[in-house]
C-alpha cells in the first residue's frame, strides 16, 4: 500500500504467483450431489492459465480426504486459460457435497501471474506450495500460509428445484473481518446454521457471503462498489431468491481516512444509492432486506457528522417501506445504555467491528419468516 493506512481486518495483499499450487478452504451452505466451481480473472491485467484445479472434502489443515479428490475440467479440458476480466465455470463434478461442511479447492498457476483477482479476507487458512503442481496431492507440503482466496469466485451444488439462494450482501461486517479465522463465525455462517436446523435439515435455502472488506455503496475502495457489482455478487448468483443488504458505514467513515479525500457523502446520496439496490433487485424479482447500520462510535473514522449520517439512513431503512422487510442488526449490537456504541461483549477492539458473539447475535436478529414470502 502506498499511504500507512490498515483497513480494519484486512490482510496482506498478495503480490502473485509464479509455478505454484494454492489450496483454498470454503465452507459450504447447503449440501446436495454434484458440484461445480467458478474461477475468475476479472481483475486480471494478463491471461490467467489454470494447469490443473481440483475439489476435494478438507480433512484437517491442508490435508483433504483421498477418495473425495476430483479433477476439474472446463468444457473438456484439464487446463484453461480465462482471458483478463473473464471467469469460467468448471464441468460438474459427481461428488457429496456435505452441509456446513469444508470443501479444498486446489489451484495450480503454471505462469507467472502478478495482482491476482482474490478476496483479501477469507478468513480460512490458504496453503501456497511450489514451484511445481501439488493439486492432486493429499496433503502439500513446504508450504506458506494465508488468509484469502484467489480466483475462487465460488462453488455450486445441484439441489432441488425448490431450493433457494439468500445473499448476504454488504462490507466487513458481513465479510466476517476480525471474527477467529476457520471458526465460520460471520453472521451469514450463523444465519446459515440457524436456516438449515429451521428446515429440519433440509437443503432448502442456501446462504452466500458477499461481504467484501472495506466495501461502499457510492465509490470503490476494495473492489467494485455496490452499484457496480450488484449484478454479479447478487443476481447472477444461481437460485437467488433474497438479499440481505448492509452497506453504507464505510461510505460514511472512509472520508474521515487517507483513503477516501474528496469523496465524502450526505445521508441522502448513500440512501439513493440504497434505494437504487431496492429497484434492481424487485426487477429482477427478489427480494431484498436493509440491513441497519450498526454503531461505531470510539472507532477510527468515527465522527460526530458520520453519526448523524448513520442515524439518518438507519430511520430511512426503518422507515421508508423500499424494503421487502428490515433487519435491525444495530438494536442486536447497540448498547442499550450508549446506543452510539457497540455493546463491549460484542466489540472486537476496534469499536467497529463484532467480535465472535457479536457476528452471533446479528445472525441471530435476522427473522427467518422474510424468507417465507420467497418460495
């Protein structure tokens, strides 16, 4: 990074690769028969060659279960190369896909490749290997370890066609940032949990994570804004049915930071940008759920003025009825007695972020009968 500012909960950015093996750790939703996986270069400046990619179940730390390995292939082929700004999607894989359960995506980057598209806070170890191609391995070796994922834009399972899609859709506080890596303690993991035991266990509506770290609705900082990638986290995704929506803290904060001169926002600009989220997802016939923002008082870009703003949007989202419904994530965290702050069993440190319980409590305040009105 060029200016000494750390976005809270967010990792090294990796430099590249070059003739390696990357071994990624996903937590599943639902389970189902026959899976697929989606790979990405979209950030890419160069081609992206894939020399080999496979899925397994985890076993422990890096190490999968042999006779659940896969080989991928795309249309046919062991091997592909994704042009820069493009992705691809793997032929489905004949496997068990278990619920709430790790799958090991192996990758193995021939070339050299600089930048990579990746997703800084995956908050499951990453195991890097090389020079050479480990992906059939059970367990690789001589490795260095990291905390997020590259090229992985995500992983599909065959279910019903009842089945369902709910987009977690929002920054770091969806994203999970400073929740106990390989723990699945984000609020859409517990949501997820808590869907899958309402359903008596069965696969009926899968949770996907779409929080990115330092994400905002008007400007980009980490990724795509909100309004740029709307279409491709959330309508896109196979069998959406909602979303949960929670954005705008950063919008309100970042201004406050090295990164975010000039671009500050008012109350109304982050809440037309919210309203134009409302209007895309009904379009397309989902529906979507406003997430309140919660407290942030003591944190580092905390301000009198962002308060104001925070409190503006969250009686807009309360209030206006654009919403399919609302979850009010700020009355789980608030603290009762000084409602500008988190209540301090539910701070990570930084005044900013949920800790463990924290994430606990917002998957926990999300009704689980709005989703009744999506079958």
């Amino acid at each position: 990074m060029q200016v000494p500012f750390v976005i809270p909960g967010r990792p090294p950015v990796s430099q590249g690769f070059d003739n390696q093996t990357i071994r990624m750790i996903v937590h599943t939703s639902v389970g189902a028969h026959g899976a697929r996986v989606r790979l990405s270069n979209e950030y890419g400046k160069d081609a992206l060659v894939i020399g080999a990619a496979h899925i397994a179940l985890r076993a422990q730390g890096g190490a999968i279960v042999p006779a659940s390995d896969h080989a991928l292939t795309f249309s046919g082929n062991p091997s592909f190369t994704i042009p820069a700004g493009a992705m691809v999607i793997s032929d489905p894989v004949d496997m068990d896909v278990p619920e709430l359960g790790d799958l090991a995506i192996t990758v193995f980057v021939p070339g050299k490749i600089d930048a990579p598209t990746q997703h800084g806070t995956g908050l499951h170890p990453t195991y890097v290997a090389g020079p050479g191609d480990f992906s059939g391995k059970t367990e690789i070796t001589e490795v260095s370890k990291q905390e997020s994922w590259f090229f992985l834009s995500g992983v599909d399972v065959t279910a019903s066609k009842d089945a369902g899609v709910v987009v977690a859709f929002g920054d770091s506080i969806t994203d999970g940032a400073r929740s106990t890596v390989d723990a699945n303690a984000a609020w859409p993991s517990e949501l997820a949990r808590r869907v899958l035991a309402a359903h008596g266990g069965k696969h009926e509506l899968a949770v996907v994570d779409a929080g990115i770290s330092g994400n905002r609705v008007l400007h980009d900082l980490i990724g795509d804004n909100a309004l740029r990638r709307f279409d491709t986290d959330v309508i896109a995704q196979p069998g959406v049915k909602c979303v949960i929506v929670l954005e705008g803290i950063n919008d309100i904060g970042f201004p406050n930071s090295p990164f975010g001169g000039g671009q500050a926002v008012t109350a109304d600009e982050i809440i037309g940008g919210l309203r134009q989220l409302v209007e895309r997802a009904h379009v397309h016939g989902i529906a979507i759920f406003g997430g309140t923002l919660t407290p942030f008082e003591g944190a580092s870009y905390a301000s009198a003025d962002g308060e104001a703003k925070r409190v503006a949007v969250n009686n807009w989202i309360r209030t206006s009825g654009a919403f399919d419904g609302v979850v009010d994530f700020e009355a789980a965290v608030r603290d009762p007695q000084q409602p500008t702050k988190m209540l301090a069993t539910y701070d990570s440190g930084d005044h900013l972020h949920p800790n463990d319980a924290g994430y606990k409590a917002m998957g926990d305040a999300v009704d689980l009968a709005l989703f009744k009105m999506k079958k």
